[in-house]
C-alpha cells in the first residue's frame, strides 16, 4: 500500500521526527524512500537583497559561495538520512532541488509515482500558534497522493 515514499525534509526538529516514523513504516511493507530537500528560491533571494542593501561585496560572488555552502551542508544532512534509511532496510533516492519547496514536494511526488507522501507538521519556523507551517499546509491541500502528517511534542 505505501511502497514508495516521498520525504520531504527541511533538516527541522519535527522533519527528524518524521524520519523516526517513517523507518517504522518498513515493517508495514513500504520499500523505496525519495529523500528530497529542496533550496528555497525565496532564502536566496532574502540572501541576495541583503548582500545588496550591506553593499561592499560583489554580490555574484558572494552569492556564489553562499549556494555552494548551503548544497555542501545539504550533501552532508542528505547523506546522513540516506544512511540512516538504509540501515533500517530501505532503497534511497536522493534528490535536492532549488524552487519554491511546497510546489517542488508537489511535482517531484508525481514524478516519482510515490503512494504517500511523509511530512512534519512543522518545520523550521515551529511556530507555537500555527497549525501547520506554510510548506504541509499546500502540499496537504494539493497532493493527489495520501499524507502522513508527523505532528510536533
Ligand atoms: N525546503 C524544504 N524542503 C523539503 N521539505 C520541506 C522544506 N520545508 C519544509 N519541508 C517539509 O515540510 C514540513 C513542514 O514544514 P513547514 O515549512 O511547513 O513549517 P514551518 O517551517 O514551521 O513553517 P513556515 O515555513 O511556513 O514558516 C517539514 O517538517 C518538512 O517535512
Ligand atoms: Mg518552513
């Protein structure tokens, strides 16, 4: 029923929860996991307007070494997951994108064919009053695919 799982991860608390869980799922017959995280096109663009406003830098440059900083700490995170999902029996596929993630977690699901989708309720921002972050809100409201939500303590 949930062969092939879409994991979409932010590296947060509450995505490590989901990661916990879904290990769990491999005694109820899930086989193959798509790990994804993607760049937010939005970070990089807060990132570049700062650089900007700071002056001083060349700001290609700079921006440069900000994306390959930010993919070698992704590649280190990524590797890690893949490991951990491999030990507990799984068939990994990693896949790190740049874009806007709730619209990224949304095509890759249908380009990969997954039967569900894993995700935290919650991601980096946790805030205390929000229901759901911004990012498991679209991806619960648009997916053609089932979801389980992981929610927070
Ligand atoms: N950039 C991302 N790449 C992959 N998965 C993500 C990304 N951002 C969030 N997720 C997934 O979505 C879940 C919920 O995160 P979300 O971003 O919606 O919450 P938040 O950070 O608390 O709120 P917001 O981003 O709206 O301020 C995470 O636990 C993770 O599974
Ligand atoms: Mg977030």
């Amino acid at each position: 029923m949930f062969r092939k799982i879409l994991y979409p991860t932010d590296f947060s608390d509450v995505a490590g929860k989901a990661l916990g869980y879904l290990k769990g799922l491999r005694c109820a017959g899930a086989e193959e996991v798509v790990v994804l995280r993607v760049i937010s096109d939005k970070t990089l663009e807060c990132i570049q307007r700062g650089i900007t406003l700071a002056g001083g830098r060349d700001v290609s440059q700079f921006l440069k070494e900000v994306h390959r900083s930010l993919q070698e700490e992704t590649s280190t995170q990524m590797h890690r997951v893949e490991q951990e999902l491999k030990e507990a029996g799984y068939e990994v596929k990693v896949r790190v994108e740049q874009g806007v993630p709730q619209a990224r977690i949304l095509e890759v699901a249908e380009e990969e064919q997954v039967s569900v989708i894993v995700l935290g309720s919650h991601g980096r921002s946790n805030l205390a009053s929000a229901l759901l972050g911004s990012v498991s809100d679209h991806v619960i409201r648009h997916c053609r695919q089932p979801v389980i939500v992981i929610k927070r303590d």
